[in-house]
C-alpha cells in the first residue's frame, strides 16, 4: 500500500438526485447526515429535518462515501458497474475545494473504511490499516480472517480510540484498545461475522454473526459479554449495528425490513479504563446514565428488553434439568422497541397511498404482526417474518429528538419513526421521503 497526492484530478458538478442507482449507504459519525454512493456519485443528507445537503457527479460509481462528521472531508472509494476510482484505492475528497488532496492505494480492493477525526482504518480482504489522517501515515496494520464485507469499527469520540475487526478465527473479533495499548480478543459466534460496531466511547461493542438471530454486546476493556439480544428466529442478514450516542440504545437493522431497538445500560465512558466495578453498576441500570441531551438523555430508569418467554424456566428448574439450547434460549432479551418498513418501500413507489399492509413480525411463542396504514401503526395477529432480497438499510438516532430513529434503505426510502422510551414497543412513523432509486438485482 501507499499514500500519495492524488494521481488525477476529478471534476464534480453540483446536481440534484435523478435516477442514479443506490450503490451505499451510511449515517456520520454523529448520525446528523447520511452519505449515499451510487453510480454517478455521491450525495449528501441531513437527517432530521430531512434534506439534500449537496450532490456531486463525477460519472462513475462511488462503492463507499464515508464522512467526517459534518466538515468538508469525504474517503471514496469507487465501485458499481463503471467505477470513477480503482476499487483498490481510498480517495480523499475536499469538498471546498472540488478536488481530490489525497489517496491511499493497497494492493487488493478496498472493502470497508471507517473515518474519525484523527484515524483512518481501511479494511481488505486478509488486512486491516490503520493511518493517521493529518498525513496519511500508516500506525498499525493487523492479519484477519478472510473479510469480505469488510468488517472494521472505530470509536468516533474523542475521548477513546478503540479498533474492533475480524480476528483470526471464525467469529472472533480483535479488539485494539489503543489508548491502553491493550488488545482483546473476543470469541463473539460460532459462525462467521456479519457485522460490527462501537460504541461512541469506545467501551461496548456489538456483533452478529451470519446466522443474523442473535446480536451480543461486549465490554471492549475486558471481553465479558454484557448482553445477548435476539432480532428474531428466522435467519437473516444483519448489515447494521448502531449504538446511540450515550451507548445506551442499540439499533438493528436487517433484511427483514425492520429495525430492532434494544436496550443495553449506559456505557462506562472511557473507552476501557474504568474498572469493572463501574461497569457493572453501569450495566445493571438498562436506562441510566445520558443527561447531555444526546439519543435516550431522560430515559425511564425502568426500561427493559423484553425476556424471552422461557424465562420463567430457569427460576423454576435448575440448569442441570434443562438443555443447553432451551438455556440459551431462555436468557436472550428480546427488542425493547422496533420499526417495520412499509411494504410499499419495497417496490420504490414512495408509500403514502394509505393502504393497509398487514406484515408479519419475527417473534416467539406463535408470533405477532403488525398492521399499519401508511404513517401510522397498529396490532394485529400474524406469523414469522420473510427477507426482502437485496435490501439493505442504514439506522441513525435522531439528534433533534431523543426517542427518534432515522432510517434509510437501498429502495430509496427514507424514514423517521418515534418510540416511547419508558415503554417500548412499535414505532411510529413520522416522516417518509422517497429519495433515490432501488439497487439492481
């Protein structure tokens, strides 16, 4: 690999969205824009309130568009049928300037990247980087396990820089605690991983594997494992993880169409020094902690996942007279709140047409559905939840309302719901815009 000024210039022009094929999708660090790569370029979204922030041309296809917050800085890397960049280089953009100020160039294509303010990770398929973003000097680089979704997390405040990337192992996640000079290695599945994310502090970390039924949350300066949330019973593909800004919500998105909304206790805040002690007492209060204003701040201290209808079971049986399935089973916490994207997004029309669609949730004992008209949810009986082929979908917490999601799909379809953070339960939507074309295929 190496870093260079950039070999070519690229000209921009500044256009409004047409029919540009949806190639990626992905909130900020601070879940205030969402960056969409397609097949022309990329474009920029505030999200609450919902608005094109700019929109560049370029006339080739952008695989990955990672911002930096809110500045000037975006790191492409191209993709899609045409690409305007070697899939195998990461490419610095200033925005003010309308030009490229600086690349890094690997030996293999880039398969994901994670931006903070003074980091640049770049994951490849065997490897991961890690730079120093003020001159593009490589720190670290560590071996993994074959990575084809290109699996990297890295803490975005600024009080802690934790790495999470696949280990070397099957389901194992290495852990690099830099401010310690410390790393874990977490054997968080079975099977392989499918997704990851870090806490804002750097002090939990999520994962979930293939399988996409369980998500389990770990104390990064450790390796305890804090929670084990299941999404639902059926198989499905997990593509985003993501912690609000206290630590205290956790996010699920699949392609089911829905969002899961889990509760996981306050985060420790120093990225893995604070003691265990302090993480304990953290862990046993679901709803504390957060009164800075971010996502959760107020929260009833009283909130709670929903247990598994097994639970009853190990109060009432020792462990010895139940299996190791039926254990498990009986310990995993079900969603606290959760969002079902309107079947209507699926086919791109936009929704709003108030039909009634009655969907099939993920849920134990038989099951529940959901029934809804369009901007509004209601109960009704139903059965186990199907897949959307293709979908994928990006989940941020809204900065503007505490108990707020954003949600943005490769259907073009872009979301904001509510839920009551003392009781859970179905999301309200609030706001849909159809913002781009369906992804092929």
């Amino acid at each position: 690999m190496a870093a260079s000024p950039p070999s070519s210039s690229v000209t921009s022009a500044r256009v409004q969205p047409g029919d540009d094929e949806i190639i990626y999708l992905g909130f900020n660090q601070d879940h205030g824009c969402f960056a969409c790569g397609t097949d022309v370029g990329f474009r920029v979204y505030n999200s609450d309130p919902f608005q094109l922030t700019f929109a560049r041309d370029f006339g080739g296809g952008i695989a990955v568009a990672q911002m930096l917050f809110r500045c000037n800085i975006q790191a492409l890397v191209g993709g899609g049928p045409s690409p305007q960049f070697p899939p195998n280089k990461v490419m610095i953009w200033d925005d003010h300037q309308a030009r490229m100020i600086g690349e890094l160039a690997f030996r293999s294509r880039v398969r994901g990247l994670q931006l903070r303010r003074d980091r640049i990770a770049v994951a490849l398929e065997h490897k991961a980087y890690v730079y120093n973003f003020a001159d593009l000097k490589l720190l670290h680089s560590v071996e993994t396990i074959s990575n084809p979704r290109g699996l990297l997390a890295l803490s975005p405040g600024a009080t802690s820089t934790v790495l999470a990337c696949p280990g070397l192992h099957r389901g194992q996640v290495r852990v690099e605690l830099y401010d310690l000079r410390r790393t874990k290695f977490v054997p968080a599945h079975e099977s392989h991983l499918a997704c990851l994310a870090v806490s804002d502090d750097g002090s939990r970390l999520a994962t979930a594997s293939e399988k996409g039924t369980l998500i389990r949350v770990f104390d990064t300066a450790d390796g305890r494992q804090l929670h084990e949330l299941r999404r639902g019973s059926d198989k499905a593909d997990i593509h985003c993880l993501s912690f609000n800004r206290t630590g205290e919500l956790l996010a699920v998105g699949s392609d089911h169409g829905t969002v899961h909304v889990f509760s996981v206790g306050s985060s420790g805040g120093d990225g893995g020094a604070s003691s265990s002690a302090t993480r304990e007492r953290a862990v046993s209060s679901p709803g504390g902690g957060g009164d800075d204003g971010g996502a959760g701040a107020g929260a009833d201290s009283n909130r709670h996942n929903v247990p598994s209808v097994l639970a009853p079971l190990r109060a009432l049986l020792p462990d010895w007279r139940l299996t190791r399935g039926v254990r498990n089973y009986a310990s995993t916490e079900w969603a606290f709140a959760r969002f079902r994207i309107p079947d209507a997004a699926f086919g791109g029309s936009g929704g709003g047409d108030g039909r009634m669609v009655v969907e099939e949730e993920e849920g134990e004992g038989g099951g529940e559905g959901v029934a809804r008209r369009h901007g509004s949810v209601s109960r009704a009986s139903g059965g186990g939840g199907v897949p959307r082929a293709g979908l994928r979908v990006a989940v941020g917490f809204s900065q503007q309302v505490p108990n707020a999601l954003c949600v943005a799909t490769s259907a073009g379809g872009y979301y904001v719901c509510s839920f009551d953070l003392a009781r859970g339960g179905e999301c309200e939507m609030t706001f849909h815009k159809y913002f781009g074309q369906a992804t092929r295929g």
